[in-house]
C-alpha cells in the first residue's frame, strides 16, 4: 500500500498554496498519494476564475513586488496549476471544507475542477488516520 | 551518445519541480525498454531526475552537458 500525506491548505497567499504545489509534487515523485483539504482563504482561491493569487504572506509581504515580478518573467507554475500537474503523476485527491463553503455559498461547481469534492472536517480527519504525516500549510 | 531516444521532452526554461513531473508523466506513458530524454535549464532537476531514475529501478543512461543546457537520458525498464 503506498504512503499517504494529508495537507490542509487553510491560506490563500501564493508563497503557501505553492508551498503545497511543491510538497505535492516532490510527494507524488516519491510515490507518496496526497489527500489535501482546502479551508478558509485557501477555499476562495479555488474559486473558478479567481485569479487573483496576487499576495504574499505577511513574512515576504515587503518583497512581493519583486517576488510577483520575478515569478511572472520566470513563468514559474502557480500552485494549483503544480497540484494539477502532480495529478497527473501521482494520486492527489483536492477536497474543498464543508464549512467554509456553507460560509460562503461556495458550491462544487463554483470550484476549480481539481477539487473533487466537498466534504466534512470528520471525514478529512479520517482520510489522515493513515497519513504518516499531515502538514497545516 | 548513441541511444537514440523514444521520447524528448524539452523542458528548457521550467523550474523545479516542473522538469520531473514532465519526465515521470512521459515515464508513465512510454513502453518498457524506450529511452527518454528530457533537456533541461533548471539545477535541481540535474539532481533530483537521476536520483529518481535511480530510486525507481530505471535505467540512467547519462547526464550530458549541452550548448546552455543539459540532457538527462533514461531507459523505462519496469
């Protein structure tokens, strides 16, 4: 059975969802399967058609001009585009929190086709009973 | 070098982890024995690719410098 790492993404700053790009496709490399659980600031940049990933976190916020700028004339990958490519080489399963979209409204279909489903905290929690780690980006 | 390869996947100017995945997603679609041969710009993937070829059992047939580039040539053979 292969190893299992479980990811909530609770930000919508782009240093953390790449982050979660990142470690998402070093895992899948690795052969290592990837349940992530979208919540909060996270869940609103998974809206379809929100391309505004445009902030840094807090710690990089006085060099966001130029990490923004650097990253465009790189075309480094955004990190939802990374998850959708790890997807590709690996079983990476994208599951948006049940009670933020209630919060908001957010339904299935408002989501970025990589997530696949919505669902409760309880269940999420139970996919990590068999993760050897569970990151909280 | 005189394998001829399969597959080239030209992944000059993409960053890590970029270069990789495009490797093991061609890994994943060629048949066993067809050689692969992925070009690429980007440091970490000069490391990373053949630890992965090797960590996967696959056979890494060189890494050669090129004209601003370099080229990573594997064989799928499982």
């Amino acid at each position: 059975m292969p190893k299992t790492m479980s990811i909530v993404l609770a930000s919508g700053t782009m240093d953390k969802i790449m982050a979660a790009g990142v470690i998402t496709s070093g895992a899948v490399a690795d052969g290592v399967d990837v349940n992530i659980f979208v919540t909060f600031w996270g869940l609103l940049k998974f809206r379809k058609n929100d391309n505004s990933i445009s902030k840094l976190s807090y710690d990089g916020s006085e060099m966001s001009d130029l990490i923004m700028r650097k990253m465009s004339e790189k075309h480094i990958q955004g990190g939802i585009e990374m998850l959708r490519t790890a997807k590709e080489v690996g079983n990476v399963h994208v599951y948006g929190c049940a009670l933020m979209s209630d919060v908001l409204d957010i339904k299935k279909d408002d989501l970025d086709p990589i997530v696949e489903d919505i669902i409760g905290v309880s269940q999420f929690v139970s996919m990590t009973e068999d993760s050897y780690n569970t990151l909280f980006i | 070098m005189d394998v001829k390869a399969d597959h080239i996947i030209d992944a000059r100017n993409s960053y890590c982890p970029g270069p990789l995945m495009e490797m093991i997603k061609a890994y994943k679609q060629a048949k066993v024995g067809e050689v692969i041969s992925i070009y690429s710009t980007d440091v970490g993937t000069k490391k990373d690719a053949p630890a992965w070829i090797q960590k996967s059992g696959q056979e890494l047939i060189g890494v050669f410098d090129r004209d601003g580039y370099y080229e990573i040539v594997m064989r799928k053979v499982k």
